[in-house]
C-alpha cells in the first residue's frame, strides 16, 4: 500500500511540468491581463504540487492510509 504516496509524487512532479509550461507561456505573450493570470495560475500549480509533495512524503513515512479497499478486505476477512 505504500505505492499511494509515491502516486501523489507523479501527480505533483506532472503538475510542476504543467506549471513551467504556463510559466514559458506568460513569457511569450503580450497582454497583461493574460500575463497576471498566467502567472497567478502558475504559482497556485507549484502550491498544489508542494502540499501533494508533503502530504505523500506524510503518508509514507507514517504508514497511515485511508485506502477503502484496505478496509473492504478486513471486513470480509471477518465475515
């Protein structure tokens, strides 16, 4: 089960690529207004990216996850 967190950092790692990419966009163009919310956009990307960092590098180290299917199988076990 320790793969949900190294999930979490291919999510992250794919939004820091999107984020350099609107950050290469804003460069490109020319309208302000674009520009501002081109780059808005962008840093909220790398704030997502670092929560889903640190909350995966969380549920790898403390080995709590919150998987229904974990719970499914034990329920079943019990039956």
């Amino acid at each position: 089960m320790k793969y949900l967190g190294l999930c979490g950092l291919a999510k992250a790692m794919l939004l820091f690529v999107l984020s350099f990419f609107v950050f290469f966009a804003v460069d490109k163009t020319k309208s302000e207004a674009l520009k501002k919310f081109g780059r808005i956009l962008a840093v909220s990307l790398c704030i997502i990216a670092v929560t889903l960092i640190a909350l995966s590098l969380c549920t790898q180290f403390s080995g709590r996850f919150n998987c229904p299917l974990k719970y499914k199988q034990q329920n079943q076990c019990l039956r």
